[in-house]
C-alpha cells in the first residue's frame, strides 16, 4: 500500500453533464493531485474534473471539486501499468435523473 487520504468531495460542484452511465456502474471521472506542500488548512491534495486535450491547450481553468490530504505514506508509490486486457466499450452520457444533491 502506497498511502492513505483523508479527502472531501463537494458534490455541488461537479457538473452533471459529466457523469456517465457505464457497463457496471454511474461514474464521475477525476483526476487527483497530491503536492509536497500543504496549504493553510493543511491539505496536500486535491482533485479537479479530468480533462480533455483541448481543456489543457485552451488553458481552461480547472474545476476543483474537493480536497484533502494524505494522513499515512510507506513513502512509495508507484505508478499504475493497465493490463493487456480486452478494451472496454465506451461509456454513454446520463440521460435519466440521478438521485445525487445537486
């Protein structure tokens, strides 16, 4: 194990024209970053909206959707490998109401 993190996520801030409707389940993708430095509140790490290509060339601002900050590290953490599986059918946007509190 890698490391452990406490984290809040706003649900008021995610934008529901991203959540999509896959094969096993509703999913919201996300992208989480952890810093060396800790702000104020002593949080280290955040995520924000996955983005696209054109959100990082156009410099789109990020959409941060909640913080937290890593409690407990093994001081190791490797990168993540996808395995040579069969490729997976892309997920369909939701079209039916959610129950979610936004």
């Amino acid at each position: 194990m890698g490391a452990l993190i406490n984290f809040q996520l706003d649900l008021n801030k995610l934008d529901k024209n991203k959540i999509v409707k896959g094969k096993k389940g509703t999913y919201y993708d996300l992208t989480i970053s952890v810093s060396e430095k800790t702000d104020p509140y002593g949080n280290n790490v955040s995520a924000f909206d996955k983005e696209t290509k054109e959100d990082r060339d156009a410099k789109t601002p990020r959409n941060y959707v909640g913080n937290g900050n890593v409690f407990w590290t093994d001081g190791v953490i490797s990168r993540a490998e996808k395995s040579q599986s069969a490729p997976v059918k892309a997920s369909q946007p939701v079209t039916e109401d959610i129950d979610l509190p936004f």
